[in-house]
C-alpha cells in the first residue's frame, strides 16, 4: 500500500497533466514556454539536452537523449515544482509502468523506489 503522501503527489502529477491536457491553447503556451522552445531547437528539462527533438509519433516530440515526449517534460517540472513543497528524500515511491527517463531522477529522489512493471524490468 502507497503513502498517503505519495498519493498525494501522484495526484496533483496526474491532475496537472490533466489539467493541460484539457484546457485550450493558454496553459499549452505556458508549458512550452517552460519546456524552452528556443530557436535553436529544444531544451528538455529532464536531461538537460538542446537541440532538435525528434518526430516519432508527432512533430518534435521526443528528446532524442532520454527518450521523453512532452508528458514527461511536463510531469518533470510538475515533479520540481512538488520537490519545493515536499521532502521526497524520506518519502517511499511505487512506479507502476515506470518510463526509462524518470528511473535515475526518482532514485535519487525518493529514500526507497520500487518499479512494477508486467512486461518490462528496469
């Protein structure tokens, strides 16, 4: 059973991904004016790379570094935003179907990381 603290923070990740995802242009400005469009490509949050992203199943929508789309540069700075509000270090986390770019972040972050994955081990 996860913490409550963790379930706290896996909703307010998954409520502002939401939230993004179902509001119109405006928020959509606001996050990818912080995920660094630039005029010389990218910038992506997650592992630091600038550049041109690659289009795998959209335009310019995977990093070409740590394999990220846009949910994950956008939970990514959900995730900074939290860490100034909570102590992750003495926290538990359970990631189910973890996505390869979060494993390095989340076990530095967190006192324990467990990953649960059906197909896959990380």
């Amino acid at each position: 059973m996860i913490s409550k603290e963790c379930a706290k923070i896996y909703a307010n990740v998954y409520s502002a991904y939401i939230y993004v995802k179902l509001k119109t242009l405006g928020p959509i400005v606001v996050a990818s004016t912080k995920l660094g469009i630039s005029n010389h490509g990218f910038d992506c949050p997650v592992c630091g790379y600038s550049g041109p992203f690659l289009n795998i199943r959209r335009k310019n929508a995977s990093c070409p570094q740590c394999g990220s789309a846009e949910r994950h540069r956008l939970q990514f700075l959900v995730i900074q935003k939290l860490q100034k509000k909570y102590d992750f270090s003495k926290m538990a986390m359970l990631h189910v179907a973890p996505e390869e770019c979060f494993y390095k972040l989340f076990k530095k972050l967190f006192a324990k990381y467990t990953t649960i994955d059906i197909e896959r081990k990380i």
